[in-house]
C-alpha cells in the first residue's frame, strides 16, 4: 500500500532538497521519495512498492548509476520476472528482450533474488 504525506509545494529553488531511494523488505522492492524546501517551510514524501516513479527512478540512476541486464534467453533474466516488476506490455517486454533494461542497483539485487526464489533450494550437486 502506498503511503503518501504532503503539506505544500514551492517553485523548485536553490534550497530545495529532495532523496528517492529503494530498498528490499521482506522480499518486496519498496521505494520513498522526500522534498523539503527549507526557505518556504514545504515538505513532501511519497513511497510504496515495486519500482517507483520515473521521477524516482531518474533520480536514483542519476546518482548511483545502472546496471543494465540482458532480458530472455539462456543467459538473460526471465520474462514473467521482468514483466511483473516493471508491468511491461508486451511490446516493451520485446524491447526489452532485444536491448535488455537499465535497472538502479537495488532493482538488480530484487531480480536476483527473485530468480533465486523461483529456483528454488539447490539440489545435492
């Protein structure tokens, strides 16, 4: 569920501060997004699960870079993965596919671990 707590906006200035961040809890991609402007007092949050707003997301790839992954085939993620995090049609799955995605680093670890899940415990080997 998502959480939201705004008092008021400004026009964007040189005091203005905002954070986007992402992390796992149990299990589930969760992101937050903070503004405050100190000069006219306003503050805003947002947060909720899965990958977040392009704003967000922009931010985070801004400041810590991507990861980017190949989507599909033997060495690639699988679909259904990617399609249920990023809610893809399936002509951006395709693209996907072809070019594979540019996630944030938490989104990356999610995937893995998602993967991992879905496989499973390792059998005796």
């Amino acid at each position: 569920m998502a959480e939201q707590f705004m008092t008021s906006h400004c026009t964007p200035c040189p005091s203005c501060r905002g954070e986007s961040w992402q992390r796992i809890v149990d299990g589930r991609l969760h992101w937050e997004w903070q503004h405050s402007c100190p000069a006219d007092g306003s503050q805003a949050c947002d947060g909720g699960r899965g990958p977040g707003s392009d704003r967000v997301r922009a931010q985070i790839l801004a400041e810590e870079g991507a990861v980017h992954l190949a989507v599909g085939g033997p060495d690639g993620l699988p679909l259904q993965a990617v399609r249920a995090l990023y809610g893809l049609t399936l002509a951006e799955l395709n693209r996907a596919r072809e070019h594979g995605i540019d996630a944030t680093p938490v989104e990356a670890q999610y995937l893995a671990e998602a993967v991992r899940r879905a496989a499973g415990p390792a059998g005796p080997g």
